[in-house]
C-alpha cells in the first residue's frame, strides 16, 4: 500500500486530475473515510481529469450519479445509505462496474464485498493540519 501526505486542496486537486487522466474504462475507485474527509472534493477533480465539465454533486440521496461529457463517462456512486449490498443488484450496479466508464464509490467499505480484485482503494484519513489528508492507496 502506498501513502501520500498531501497538505492542501491543490495537491488534492493535482492528485486528482493525474488520476483521472490515468483512469481507463472499466476502473473502478474505491474511497474509504470518514465524514468530511473529501471524497467528494477528491472525485471532482477525478472528474476534470476525465474532462468533465459538470458540476459534481454527492448522489447522496440518488445513490449513483452518470456523467457522460468527459473521454469516458463516470459513475459517481455514493453508497452510504445502502443498508445491505443486495440493495446495489436492484440498481444494477454489474452494469456501472463492468460498463463503459470509469466507477468512483464513495464509502465503498459498505459493499466492499461486491467490489473488483482491481479495484483502485484510497483509504483516506485527516492529517494534521486542517487541510492536510493522508491517502493510502493500492495502485
């Protein structure tokens, strides 16, 4: 596993476009952390990486959240309100995951089970300074 300290919301977003930019069809991001941690910041600029214009918005209440106008599209899930992981069939995620685009989860540990051996994971926890995040990531 390897860890990044990055101290401010530009490394995050230089962070971000890289990986977006790396991202090809079929990847799927995983990111684990606590509320506030900046999953969502993070996924945005994931997002612009992608070439992704639109603004991105938590799916908190729609669960997943397609965006279409980048080199791929991406599927923005956000999987805190799945009580139990049978609740993703129902939203057919085999064809997000196994699809076309690219796939960010947000609090992924909740299905984890369902997730790809490939799955890219960053787990993400606070730093020491406000602004400051530690990434642990698999890739």
């Amino acid at each position: 596993m390897r860890k990044l300290i990055l101290k401010n919301e530009d490394e995050t977003r230089a962070f971000g476009l890289e990986l977006g930019a790396s991202l090809r069809k079929g990847d799927i991001v995983a990111l684990i952390g606590d509320l506030g941690t900046g999953k969502t910041a993070l996924t945005k600029y994931i997002a612009e990486g992608l070439g992704i214009r639109e603004t991105i918005t938590s799916p908190t209440f729609t669960i997943v959240q397609e965006y279409r106008q980048g080199r791929l599209p991406l599927y923005h899930f956000d999987v805190y309100r799945i009580g139990d992981p049978e609740e993703m069939y129902e939203l057919g995620y085999e064809e997000y995951f196994y699809g076309d685009g690219v796939c960010v989860i947000e609090w992924a540990d909740l299905i984890e089970e369902l997730l790809p051996e490939y799955t890219k994971v960053i787990r993400i926890e606070y730093g020491k300074n406000q602004e400051e995040r530690i990434y642990q990531c698999t890739f």
